[in-house]
C-alpha cells in the first residue's frame, strides 16, 4: 500500500508537471485561454507539493 | 472483456491511463472554451464574491479615480465615464449586456447608459440606454403606446398608435404642433427619418474656415440646388509615434454618399515635422438636405483649413480650436457648454452667452450652464487649445449656425419640456428592493477588437469624482452573453 502510494504521488507530480506545461504553452498560443478560468500559480503550487512529496516518500525504482 | 483487459494492466499502466485521461479531459475542456463551438457563451462578474478561480473575462474598471473600491463591499462608479475591457477567445456577433446595480444617484445625473466601442479614432462608443429618470418619470405621466420596439409618449393623447403619428410626422404636419417639427418632437436612441429643411434658405457667402482644428471632427452642411465641394487642408504634427491615416465621409443619413483616404506611411514618427496633406471631395448629384461630413484623424493630426461651397457649416457636440492665436468667438445652440483646457496656458475666464465662467485647472472637465433663451449663444476664449463639448452645434457665425437633429432626451432635458411627443427606444430596467437590473443589446459585428477585447463603458452623464457630492452607481453584477457564428458556420460559411 505505502509503495502504491509512493507511485500515486510521482505519477501525480508528473501529470501535473505535464498539464502545467501544456497550460503555458496554451497560454503562449492563445493569451487568457486558461487564466481567464484557472490562476496558474494553484496548479504551480500543486506540482511542487507533489514534487517534494515523492522526494520524501520516493517510490521504489523498477529492476 | 474490457474488464479482463482491465485486470490484465499492472498497476502503473492503471495510473498512468487514468492521469492521461484526466490530462486530456481538461486540454478538450480548454480547447471547447476557446473555440466556442456553438457560437453562444456567457461570461459574468459578480462584484459581491471577492474569490475568483482565474481572472475572469469581465476586467477591472478604469480610470482608477472615477472608482471607489473601498467604501463599499461593490466598485462605486463615481465620476464619468467608466470603462472597463471584456476578453473574448474569439469574435462574436452580438452581445447582451446585463448589469445588477444600486442607483444612489443625484436629481440632475438622470441618465445611465452603456456602449462598446466601435471607433478607436473616433474614440466613439455606440452607447445604448440602461436607464432614463425623465423618460421613467414622463412614462408614468404622459399618455403611453408601445409599438415594434418603440415607444411613443403623448402630452396630449393625439394618436392612437405609432404608425398614425408616423405618418403624419413624415408629411411633415404633427397635431398640436405649429412651431415646426424640431420643437414639437424630442428622441431617445432613436433617430427617424427627418427630411431638415431651412425655412426660407438664402445662398450665402461660401465659408472658408482657417481656425485650426485638432483631431477628429463632425459637421453638418446644408445645400439647396448648390453644388457642394469641401477641401481640407490638414497638417499631421508627428508629436506620436503613430501613423496618422485621414478618412473623410460624407454621410446623408446613415448612408455614405462620398468618402476620401489617405494613408500615412509614417516616415518621420516622433519628429515634431510638421507634413501638409490636401483631400478635397466634389460630390455630384446630390440632393437638397442635411449632410453629415466626418473628418477621422488622430489627435497628432490638425484641420488647418477648410474651404467649403456652401454657407451653412456646424460642427456636432465638439471642437477642438488649436490656433494660438488669440481671442476667439464662437456660436452654440446649446444651453451648456462642457469645456476642458489641456494646456495650463489656456486656463481662462470663459464667457458663454453672455456670462463668465472660470477654467482654473488643465484636464479637468468644467460644466457651464445658461439660461438665456436665445438660438445661438456667443463662446469667447481668450486664448484657445480648449476642448468645447456639448449635445449641440458650434459655428464661428450665427449665420452658418444650424442643428438638423432634434432634441434628445438627454441630462439637459427637463421634464417640462414644450415637445408634446417623445419617441424613444427604451426599456425602463427592473426595479427590485433597491436594485435594478438593465439588459442592453450591442452589434459587435463593427465593434473594435484589440488583444482580444472588447472595450466597453457605463456612462453617467455629469457623474462627477471631484464634485464632493456622495453620489455613486454601485455595481453588483455583469453578466455579458455572447452569440456568434458556430463552428461549422465558420468552416462552411
């Protein structure tokens, strides 16, 4: 279960490392498309929780 | 099946599909609000929830001095006009503005409207009325028809529809109205078909006007069997880095009846060069009547001269003389007289009709008002660079001084008006505990777009920040509902 866990949080760092590069790179494209419903800085912010959680929890890695 | 399939995957693969899926739910979802597929959107700012998930479409109000944001929980309009931008990811077709509001307005700031703007040289916004007091007022008094839109108001109940008053006002002969059309007949947001003849037209001498003139400019001309030829001579200040295009039209009604440009290749931007440019326009074949001649150029550019062909020249609600070159006489219909200095140099006791009135700080909109019944009223400036506005015209003779447009139901309007008929097109907002809620309709097939906005402005006429009156229009919500051309209409069409 805390493996499984483990993975859920870097997986999830992933995604939304992924979906915020593709929020700006939209952003770059079409100016106001995604701040006008949705501060980035939420989905920034996010990320980084994730980010330093899978640094703490780390999941194990695959052989 | 899908369920063994299911079980087959390792976990990860489970994650990593469900994360995927979810990533691009949300780029469709983007993607769908960018695009507006089927042409409608709604996009509305409730004033009272101070959370908000992104920016909105629905931006600040400006300029930042004619807002209060901090004596009430809502933006307080204070001072006129107040603009604010609407962001749109794609262009549509028309609006339905829907504004919640508190009116905590004074007795002689009667009117509030609304308008998007569709001139961004003109700097003109096509303003539709949110609310009216007199005509509120005159509804609950006057005799009352409402008709295709429209609304006729009677002093006396004369007509028993729109459609008989109609055509006695096209034959030129109202009941009960023997002073001519002009002073029997005032409009709201609506302009009806009104063939202006001057009673008892002479020819005069031809006006040759070498008063310059800065920026944009509106006049009306009249000709009876004349020919009609108008050259300009006009002089772009390069004081701007921006192009300065000249755009002449002439206009008999809405219609365009003869247009010149010229385009500015802009080769000297910012160098205080003075270039002269000539546009003259000779229109053949054109019918006795009023028409509307409108000169669009930026504020870097001047009218130096205009040489015209006919006697009868009036420049409508503004002029902006910039000759330097001393005292200056000039002739108004109007009974008040908005005026703003731009230059500390031209700050003046200006007389207007016969009074003084004091100018005592440059860009600051001063109001004066005149009682004296009288059909042109002198303006004397000592010195110029002043911008004169009013719901009138302006001339520099009382004899070329004519206004073919009859009277608005507008901030000057009183209710004890001599007109015994008012056709206006309104719709008195709903009143409910206090609030009020307007619905206004925009065309924004000609609205001006820049960075994917719309500009917009509430508009109360004599609203005023600095006047330490407390009055205010307190916003509550902006609903704007858009409709516009759909996807397959775009790609088909």
């Amino acid at each position: 279960m805390a493996k499984n866990l483990a993975v859920i949080i870097r997986e999830t760092f992933y995604g939304s490392f992924l979906l915020f590069l593709l929020f700006v790179i939209l952003e770059s494209i079409w100016p106001n498309i995604i701040l006008a419903y949705f501060n980035l800085n939420y989905l920034l912010l996010l990320t980084i929780i994730f980010g330093l959680a899978s640094l703490i929890k780390p999941a194990p890695r695959r052989n | 099946m899908l369920k063994s399939i299911w079980e087959k995957w390792p976990f990860l693969f489970k994650l990593r599909f469900i994360l995927g899926l979810i990533l691009f739910i949300i780029i469709i979802v983007f993607l769908y609000l960018k695009v507006v597929p089927f042409g409608h959107i709604i996009y509305e700012r409730d004033y009272t929830k101070s959370l908000r998930s992104g920016k909105g479409f629905i931006l600040g109000f400006t300029p930042a001095e004619r807002v209060d944001l901090k004596s009430a929980e809502v933006p307080r309009l204070i001072g006129d006009p107040i603009y604010f931008s609407v962001f749109t990811p794609r262009t549509f077709d028309k609006a339905k503005m829907t504004i919640v509001y508190r009116d905590n307005l004074a007795l002689d700031t009667p009117i509030v409207e609304a308008g998007v703007l569709v001139d961004n040289i003109l700097w003109r916004y096509d303003l539709k009325p949110v609310d009216n007091k007199a005509l509120d007022y005159l509804m609950m008094k006057w005799n009352k028809i409402e008709e295709a839109g429209l609304i006729l108001l009677q002093k006396e109940k004369n007509y028993n529809s729109l459609s008989d008053f109609n055509k006695d006002f096209e034959a030129g002969n109202l009941k009960d109205c023997a002073s001519g059309l002009e002073n029997c007949l005032a409009v709201y947001n609506y302009s009806p078909n009104y063939n202006y003849q001057i009673s008892n037209y002479k020819t005069g001498q031809p006006i040759v006007l070498e008063k310059p003139l800065r920026g944009a400019h509106q006049f009306y001309v009249y000709l009876n069997n004349e020919p009609l030829r108008l050259e300009f001579i006009l002089a772009d200040l390069n004081q701007d880095l921006k192009a300065a295009p000249i755009e002449i039209k002439i206009y008999s009604g809405d219609k365009v009846v003869a247009s010149e440009s010229l385009a500015d290749e802009n080769l000297k931007p910012g160098s205080g060069e003075v270039e002269e440019r000539k546009i003259v326009l000779n229109p053949t074949n054109l019918k006795p009547g009023v028409y509307k001649v409108e000169v669009k150029i930026t504020d870097d550019m001047v009218i130096k001269k205009i040489v015209s062909s006919l006697s009868r020249l009036s420049f409508i609600n503004k002029v902006w003389p910039v000759s330097n070159a001393g005292p200056l006489t000039l002739y108004t219909d109007s009974n008040y007289l908005q005026v703003k200095a731009l230059n500390p140099a031209s700050l003046q006791t200006i007389n207007f009709a016969g009074l003084g009135f004091k100018v005592t700080e440059p860009y600051r909109q001063f109001d004066f008002k005149s009682d004296l019944l009288i059909k042109s009223k002198a303006i004397i400036l000592k010195k110029d660079d002043v911008i004169l506005e009013n719901n009138g015209v302006f001339a520099w003779s009382p004899e070329s001084l004519f206004n073919p447009s009859l009277p608005k139901v507008d901030r000057y309007f009183s209710v004890k008006t001599d007109a015994g008929y008012i056709v206006a097109n309104y719709n008195k907002p709903l009143s409910e505990e206090g609030f009020k809620t307007a619905t206004v309709d925009f065309d924004l097939k000609g609205a001006y777009r820049e960075k994917g906005k719309y500009s917009f402005m509430i508009s109360v006429p004599g609203l005023k920040s600095d006047d330490n009156i407390d009055d205010n229009l307190e916003i509550y919500q902006i609903k704007i509902e858009l409709n516009g051309r759909t996807l397959w209409q775009k790609i088909w069409q």
